[in-house]
C-alpha cells in the first residue's frame, strides 16, 4: 500500500466554501482505480489548514488531478508526499487495549 500524504493550505474565509466543494472531488477521489480509503482532517490549531490521507494499492500511481477542482480555494499549491509501507506482512493498523 502507498499512502499519499497532502497538506492543504485554503484561502482565508474559504473553508466553508472549501469543505462543501470537497464533497464532490471526494467521490471523483474514491472511484479512482487502486483508491482503498481516504480522509480529510482540519488542523485543530490552524484553521485554514487540511491534511488528506489516502490509501492507494501498490500497482497504481496516485492520480491526484481530481484536486484541481478545488484548486480556486488554495493559498499555495498542496504539498504531497508518498509513503509506502514497511515490511512485507499487509496493512495492519494498531488499536490500542
């Protein structure tokens, strides 16, 4: 699995704007081949600031064109990172007792 890791930066007094767009590219987002999940969070410390975490299989290329549409409400173009997971055992996400 690859996660890809986007930090959004939105306009000032964009949000609300920003979070009602978002639901459209959300379904664009999760019916892209090797999609296995995505979120949206806001910063509880910076209000106009986003991450979006999605999980993609190994055999597909993070296609992130479906962002453009929310283009118009970024301060700066989004920061994206990749990270693929470590050893060979699956996904397992830890839940504590």
């Amino acid at each position: 699995m690859t996660l890809a890791m986007v930090t959004l930066q939105v306009r000032d007094h964009q949000q609300q704007a920003f979070e009602a767009d978002w639901q459209q590219t959300r379904r664009l987002l999760a019916g892209l081949p090797g999609c296995q999940g995505l979120e949206l969070r806001r910063s509880r410390l910076h209000a106009r600031r986003y991450l979006l975490l999605i999980d993609w299989t190994a055999r597909s290329s993070p296609d992130l064109q479906a962002l453009q549409g929310l283009r118009r409400h970024f301060e700066h173009e989004p920061d994206i990172e990749h990270y693929d997971e470590v050893g060979t055992g699956g996904s397992a996400r830890l839940r504590p007792d």
